[in-house]
C-alpha cells in the first residue's frame, strides 16, 4: 500500500524534474533508513552494514536503479503502465535465478513468461502511438534492476540485508544529484514539490522497503510476491481518483495478460513449495 503512492503523488506535482525528484526522494530515503537501522541495532549499526557486505552494497546499488527508473517512467508514461512493467520483476527474477543461483525452472514458469512478454508486447506496442514508448522502455529497464536485486538479495539471504535499502537511497541521491549538477537543472524546486518528494522517500519507498526487507525474514517468498502485487493494483486506482487518469486500451489488455501471468507464477511457485516440504 504505501509503495502504490508514487504514482499520483508525482502527478501532483508542479514543476520538478524526475532528476530533482529522485535526488530529494533518494535523499530523504537515505536518511530515514539510517535513523531506523540505528533505532534497530544502535551499537551494532555498523556491524550489521559490515555483515552485509559487498552483497549489501551491490543489492543497494540495484535497488537504486530500479527506483531511479521508476520515477523517470512515471514521468514519462501513465501510472498503469509503469507499475504494471516494473511488476514483472519476480518473472524476470525466476529467470535469473535460474542461471545465477541453479534454481530449476518448470514448464509452469515458461508458461508465465510467454504470457508476460505477450502482455508486455501489446502494452509498450501501444506507448508507440501514444509518444510514450520512452517511459515504457525506461519502466522496463527497471524490472531488469529490480529482478537483480531479487537475486542478490537471494544471495545474501544468511544475513540481515536491510542496510541494502539504505546504499540504495545514499547511491540513488549521488546518482540523480550528479544529473542534475550536470545537465544544469539546478536543485531549485517549488517548496510544495520537494515536501511531496520527502514524503515519498519516507513513506512511500522507506516505510514500504523496510517493512518488506523486515518481512523477507518470516513470510515465504511466495506470500511475499503476491502481497507486492498490491501496488499495480492500487497505484492506477489512487491516479485515477486523484487526477483522473485513465489508463489506455492498450494497457488495460496487456495489463490483464500480466496479472495473468503473475497470479499463474505465484500460483507455481506455491505449489513448488508445497512439494518441497
């Protein structure tokens, strides 16, 4: 629920550039991350950053890129179709699981995968007429950082990876901010804009990250995937009520055959855990 705020909330913004609204949200993500690891671990704070890592950092790096993409699709497709993409990252994840870390890949995961990149074929095939086949691609580029993300948390699942979330907002800040010093943008902002940007690096990515990193520890991967798919559900809902954006056909058609495809990967997976125990 609170990572499906970031549609609308961009959208009510005025003025500012992806670039501006990733640094103040990656920013303020970092800092609210650091003040809950160190509630959580005080003296052991730097212990625990150590434990995760070269791991840690990767995973951080990568989560990153996938919330810098994410806010540049927003801005540059509608909100349906950036969270329906991103969602695909589990499928994407299965994937590579299966040639990072020997995961066995059944006939059910192909079957999700055709259906997947069909959906996804009909949805960025009608960006093209649209003029926003950009933020469909760029959507794309981030369920590739995402489903790594997956992986390297996999990886490291032996120890407490949640300091992942806090390398990924302090990465993500240096990244935009450099764009920004770069292209000339400037960190200038309207006041309202850059609250907004806050409250999403606190509430919408921070609250919803570490919540779900604090999760991964107890709840089955499975739960984990299915409970996520809350955010494409709710995300074009809140846009919808909120500005009144209404997804195109193209997105409702290949947004359905996604959600097919998920449903039918999550459904795989949980019957591949039953056979397991």
């Amino acid at each position: 629920m609170f990572w499906s705020i970031s549609g609308v909330t961009v959208r009510l913004m005025e003025s500012a550039t992806e670039w501006q609204i990733n640094f103040y949200r990656c920013a303020s993500l970092a800092g609210f991350v650091a003040v809950v690891l160190l509630l959580r671990y005080k003296y052991r704070l730097f212990q625990i950053i150590r434990a995760a890592g070269i791991k840690g950092l990767g995973a951080g790096v990568l989560l990153s890129g996938a919330m810098l993409c994410n806010i540049v699709a927003l801005i540059h497709t509608s909100v349906a179709n950036a969270v329906l993409l991103m969602a695909t990252g589990p499928i994407f994840a299965a994937v590579l699981g299966r040639f990072v870390l020997g995961e066995r890949t059944s006939w059910r995961l192909w079957i999700s995968i055709g259906l997947a990149l069909t959906g996804i074929v009909v949805m960025v095939g009608g960006g093209i007429g649209r003029g926003s086949l950009y933020g469909d691609l760029i959507a794309l580029v981030g369920v590739g950082f995402f489903g790594c993300y997956a992986v390297t948390l996999r990886l490291g699942k032996a120890t407490d990876m949640s300091p992942a979330v806090l390398h990924a907002g302090l990465s993500g800040a240096l990244a935009a901010g450099l764009i920004v010093l770069i292209s000339g943008q400037g960190f200038s902002a309207p006041t309202t804009d850059i609250a907004l940007c806050i409250m999403l690096g606190i509430f919408q990515v921070g609250i919803g990250s570490v919540l779900f990193a604090v999760a991964a520890q107890s709840v089955p991967a499975v739960n984990l995937t299915l409970y996520a798919l809350g955010e494409p559900v709710l995300a074009p809902l809140w846009t919808f009520v909120g500005v009144g954006e209404i997804p195109a056909t193209a997105t409702f058609l290949g947004g359905s055959i996604l959600f097919v495809a998920l449903l039918f990967q999550v459904l795989t997976d949980s019957k591949s855990a039953r056979s397991d125990t």
